[in-house]
C-alpha cells in the first residue's frame, strides 16, 4: 500500500515482513497436535489475524486463543505507539507484545456484568430489584421501577447520556451519577432494546458501591484479578503505568452520515473526539466499568475460559455454575437495537451469537462475549471449547477491513467445528 493510498485510507504503514513486528509467547503455546488438532487449521487462523494486521488499521493487534482450556496462539502484531498514520515517520517506536496492556473499551462490560451477578450468587442484591431498591436517588423523573436486570440487558431505558454532555465528565464519578439520577428514561418497562454504551456501567457501579461500602476496583480486584492471577485487568492504569499502556488511533475513513450518527448517539462523540478522549490520562487513570478496563488478550481469553468451565479456574471456585448460566441466559426476544440500529440478542450483560450464524460467526448459538469498539472481539464457544480474545489499538469504525475482521470469525469457526457434546459438558 503505497502513502497516497494510506492517506486516503488514513491507515498505517505496514512492513513486507510480518516476523519483524511479530512477538510469540512460545513458553505457553502448546503444539496443535497435542490437542489432537490439525496444525494447519490453527496456523489459518493466525493467517486471519495477520491479514487483518494487514489492512493497516491497526497499529497494534495481540490475539489469544485457547482450546480445551490449553493455549494454542498468544501472539501480538505492530506497535504499541509510534506508528500511527499520522504519527512522524522518526517517532520512537514501541513493539506491541503479549504482555502490552490494551484498553478493552465496551469489552469491559462482560467484566463488570460478572462482578455483578457475582454479588447476586451472595445474596447481597437481587437482579430483579429496582436500581432504586438500593439507591433511592436513581428513581427521579419515573425511574423507580427500572431494574439492575434491565440496565444489564441494555433495556433499562437510559441508552445514552444527554447531549452536550462534556466528555470528561466521565471521569467525575459523583457527577456523572447525578446525570444519570436526573435522566429522563425513554422507557421504564424493558420492551425496547437500546444498548447502554456508557451509561449502564455507572448505574451498575453505584449499586455495587452502595451495596459493598467499597470501590468497584477493589471487589474486581479481590474477586477476579487475584484468583486469576491477573497482572493487569484494572479499570484503567496507575499513573506510573500510563507509558505501558497502548495507544489507540483513529484510522480508517472518517465516518459519514448515518454511521456517524450512530457513533454520536452511543458515544456522545465524534471520532476524532473519542480517539483524544481515550488517549487523555484522565479517561486512563479513571474507573468507567463500562469501557476501560485494561490488559492482555491472555488476561480476557483466561476470564472467558473460567466462564467456559462453569466459574471454576485452577481449581478455585470463582463463582457457581448457576451464576455463570444466569450471566449468559438470553434476555427478550432478538430485537432491533435503536442505539446500533442492528439486530441483537443479549443475555444480562453478553452478547450472545446464533445459528445459523450469529455475532460469533456460523453455528455460535452456544457462544458469548462481547465487542469492543467495534473491532475488539472477545467471547467463549460451549459447543467448540474455545475462548477468544483478539484485541487491537485502531478505531475504524466503518472501513475496509470489515471483510478481514468477518473472515477472522468464520476461520476461527472453521478450524474449531462445534462438537455437540463439548456443549452440553461446559458451563456445567
């Protein structure tokens, strides 16, 4: 791709050799054949991921995938920072590697979804209680009877926070939470479906807070980051790990109209506006559960792989079975979502996939897991005993790779074929 077509693109330059911006953690890789796999079915798959690498969309790509709970790819693509499209062409650049951590932006809703149902599975809350149950301030303006399962479900009736509303007040917990308790809903009863990209998280972090006594971040931490043994997995970043963290582009086509409607609508923001927002250590250093918890690909494929085994890992209980199958029962009917203006089905916190194909690819009923902007694509297959987690530092919205990004779902299905009997056995 030659500069006149990346400037037209707005995408980065990308080497002939893919080796040289290649970092493969071979201590945890385990042969193919092992599993019983053919290994060129898994090698196809890394071929999707440097083909969409190849787009040049995203600076930055790290994918892990785990079979039977046995990691088969942890690998990462690119740089971290300095080779952005508009970044100088002598501006230092920093590999991106397995152990980089990336900002999962709405892939952290599953996260938090689960801490959660997890406060549910000890009695501590009731999902079908109203928000106002337990925070009593939450019920102005008709708000009383909209429950924390319907701010899971994305039908709680307060999609988006009001326009004009400054970016950076997302990082000002008490005054994004007094927004939030003045909204108007466009409904209280849960019929319509509009998915809540902020908004739902903050709701879902004051009922936590309310109930606990303390910071969202500590019952992450003492809940899933420590069992798991996480070394990232935060909601954003201390302020002496800012440089460690990957820096996110814009790439790709501006957005047009109606796409950039839509963009607005969920984010409250145009791209350009999302790209400085994300890279200002405000938004990195601040808790906003739903979109910006920070780690590896390894670190969200380990959380979905915990999912996958009924909440146990290691041999530790995390959460129950019946937590793990509440967390990904399907809410409502498949419906059109009025915020992406796509149909969706949703459990309390999942995006759930379908057959005859779904968000996860072909034959995914039995899958869940969730988007992140958009290209960041993270989720478990029952039916295939795979847990995935590709994530990446571009911010196309609608561009040229959509096709790499499709053939990179539908290879994953191909290489791992569902196997009935490994969907009845999992999430046990």
């Amino acid at each position: 791709m030659n500069r006149l077509t990346r400037r037209a693109l707005n995408t980065i330059a990308v080497p002939t050799d893919l080796a040289s911006v290649t970092d493969i953690d071979t201590s945890r890789e385990e042969a193919p054949e092992d599993l019983g796999l053919d290994p060129t079915a898994v090698a196809s798959v890394w071929r999707a991921a440097e083909n969409l690498y190849r787009t040049g969309v995203h600076p930055g790509l790290q994918l892990c995938l785990r079979y039977r709970g046995r990691i088969l790819l942890n690998r990462a693509l690119g740089h971290a920072s300095g080779n952005g499209p508009h970044d100088a062409p002598d501006a230092p650049r920093v590999a991106m590697s397995t152990d980089t951590p990336v900002c999962y932006f709405s892939a952290s809703k599953a996260v938090t979804a689960l801490l959660i149902h997890m406060l549910a599975e000890q009695g501590r809350i009731n999902l079908r209680h109203p928000v106002a149950f337990y925070c009593p301030e939450f019920a102005q303006n008709g708000k009383q009877t909209i429950t924390i399962h319907q701010i899971l479900s994305h039908r709680g009736g307060i999609p988006a926070i009001p326009k004009d509303t400054p970016l950076d007040t997302l990082w000002d917990r008490d005054a994004i939470w007094r927004i939030l308790c003045e909204a108007v809903p466009v409904e209280v009863d849960g019929s319509k479906l509009a998915y809540h990209a902020i908004t739902g998280g903050f709701v879902l972090q004051r009922v936590l807070e309310t109930v606990t006594g303390a910071p969202i971040e500590a019952f992450l931490d003492s809940h899933l980051c420590q069992p798991l043994g996480m070394r990232w997995f935060t909601y954003g970043v201390t302020p002496d790990h800012l440089p460690d963290l990957a820096r996110n582009y814009a790439t790709g086509p501006a957005p047009r109209f109606p796409v950039s409607w839509v963009l607005r609508r969920a984010l409250g923001g145009d791209i350009g506006t999302i790209e400085s927002t994300v890279n200002d250590p405000r938004f990195q250093e601040a808790v906003v559960p739903a979109g910006n918890l920070c780690g590896t690909a390894e670190e969200m494929s380990r959380f979905f792989q915990m999912m996958l085994d009924g909440g146990l890992w290691q041999e530790q209980t995390i959460c129950r079975p019946s937590t793990i199958r509440r967390a990904i029962e399907q809410s409502g009917p498949i419906q059109l979502d009025r915020t992406m203006m796509v149909p969706m089905r949703f459990s309390p916190g999942f995006m759930l996939g379908g057959n005859p194909f779904g968000f996860w690819g072909p034959q995914s009923r039995e899958a869940f897991g969730h988007l992140g902007l958009i290209n960041k694509l993270c989720w478990a297959d029952a039916a295939r005993d795979i847990s995935v987690s590709l994530v990446n530092t571009g911010l196309p919205i609608l561009a040229h790779h959509i096709p790499a990004l499709i053939r990179f779902v539908t290879t994953v299905c191909r290489a791992f074929p569902v196997t009935p009997a490994d969907g009845q056995h999992r999430v046990a």
